[in-house]
C-alpha cells in the first residue's frame, strides 16, 4: 500500500494490487472502493462545521459518519471532522481527482 496523505489523525492509503483504496481511521483500517470513496466524500463535504458553533442543533459538536453501506460508524468530534474533510480533499487532490469546487469548510 502506497501512502497517499497522512493527516494528524487519519492516514490514506492507495493499494495498486488490490486496486482500492484504505483509510486508517486509528482504530480501524477500512478498505473503500472509488465509489465507495466518492461517496464518503460527499457525506463529509455536506457536513456543516457551523453547526458545531453557532447551533443548537450539534451542542456536542458530534457528527455520526455511517458509510459503505452502513457497514461502518464512526461517532467523530469537531476537530476529527475538520482533520477528515482536509484529509479527503488533500487526498483527492494528490490522486490527481479533485474537483475545483469542492470547499474544505462548508
């Protein structure tokens, strides 16, 4: 597996042999195909950090992030939200896939 971004909590990883993708959330390495990837990155970039702040919707400032077909869950604060969103949007850009309108805060 090939390093593609490692951020202060998460570490993305490309696999050539396997030809998928791997983030290594701490406590668990999940394997992702692209569109698996895809859509992980649009959950994370429809999350909005203000309402950790200004709301009273997210007073905890938590989000629950469930993806691949609810095959995963992952109970995130503000700061580890903040670290995934950089780190999908570093990463999609390293690879070369980024798209020019994809903002890192929402």
């Amino acid at each position: 597996m090939t390093v593609v971004y490692k951020s202060k909590f998460y570490t993305f990883y490309q696999s050539d042999q396997k030809k998928c993708f791997y983030i290594d959330f701490g406590q668990k390495l999940v394997p992702l195909s692209f569109c698996q990837l895809l859509a992980l990155r649009q959950k994370i970039i429809t999350i909005s950090i203000e309402n950790h702040f200004y709301t009273e919707h997210n007073q905890h400032g938590l989000e629950i992030l469930v993806f691949c077909n609810k095959e995963h869950l992952f109970v995130l604060n503000t700061f580890e939200i903040l670290d995934l969103k950089e780190l999908v949007e570093v990463g999609f850009s390293v690879l070369g896939i980024s798209s020019p309108n994809t903002v890192i805060a929402s």
